[in-house]
C-alpha cells in the first residue's frame, strides 16, 4: 500500500507557471466535466468544464484549459480560454495568453498586455456583495424533500 502524497498546496498562479506534479488540477488536460463545481481553497483547470462555479477561494485556468461557465469566486487566473460572466470577491487576473467572451466584475481586474476580452469589466469598490453561494449553504437547507 502507498501513502498518501505530501500535505503541499500550490497556489494557482504557481501551478500555472510550473505545471507542479504536487497539486494535480481539479480537471486535467484532456479531460472533460459538464456540472456545478464547487470547492474552498484553491483548484484549477487544465482540461475542458462547463456549467457553473461557485467557491470560496482561487480557481486558476491553465493555457490549455476551456471553460463555458458562469463563475463565482474569490480570485481567479485565467491563462486559457473562458466563455461566461464572473464575479470575483476580491481579484481577477488575465494573463497574456487568456481569452475570455464575457462579463467580468471584481474590485480589482488586472489584463496583461496580449490577453483578449471580449466583453464588459466592471471595477467596484471593496469586496463584491452577493448572495450566499452554494459553498456556504448547509446540506440539504434549501431541499423541499428535506423539509
């Protein structure tokens, strides 16, 4: 029996940059997931997912990922190609090789030169106020059956 790998976390951004073995993407290339994602903490993409995200912490999209999904999330790195509306508490980062299609609000957005958007950006100031996402309702709260 093997055990279980290092206890190591690797942000997003640095996943991105070095491909890191010690944190395998929530998705890998080559892979495909259509449904609702959800996490805290941090994961990203290397493959393809549509369908929606709402997570308490960093999502970050590789440079091959793609994405069709609307997006609720504290950060998000975007280095692949995204298509949906994203509202991000704190940041969103598109890196030089990101193509987006869509709406993008945060307090802070930043573009790196070569990245494409083809949509709207909206910059406000402090946090984002939404609703409670699907990540901090209790099990079944909003289940008629469980009623």
């Amino acid at each position: 029996m093997s055990s279980p790998p290092p206890d190591r976390t690797v942000a997003p951004a640095e996943a991105l940059d070095r491909g890191s073995p010690e944190s395998p993407p929530a998705i890998a290339e080559g892979c495909r997931f259509d449904g609702f994602l959800t996490f805290r903490g941090e994961a990203w993409i290397e493959g393809e997912f549509r369908g929606e995200v709402s997570a308490r912490g960093t999502l970050g999209l590789g440079p091959n990922a793609r994405v069709g999904a609307s997006v609720s999330i504290d950060e998000l790195i975007v280095a692949g190609e995204l298509e949906g509306d994203v509202v991000a508490r704190d940041r969103i980062e598109l890196r030089s090789t990101a193509r987006v299609r869509g709406s993008l609000e945060a307090p802070r957005i930043q573009l790196e030169d070569g990245c494409i958007l083809q949509g709207r950006c909206r910059t406000l100031q402090g946090p984002v106020s939404e609703p409670p996402s699907q990540v901090d309702r209790e099990p079944g709260a909003n289940d008629p059956k469980s009623a």
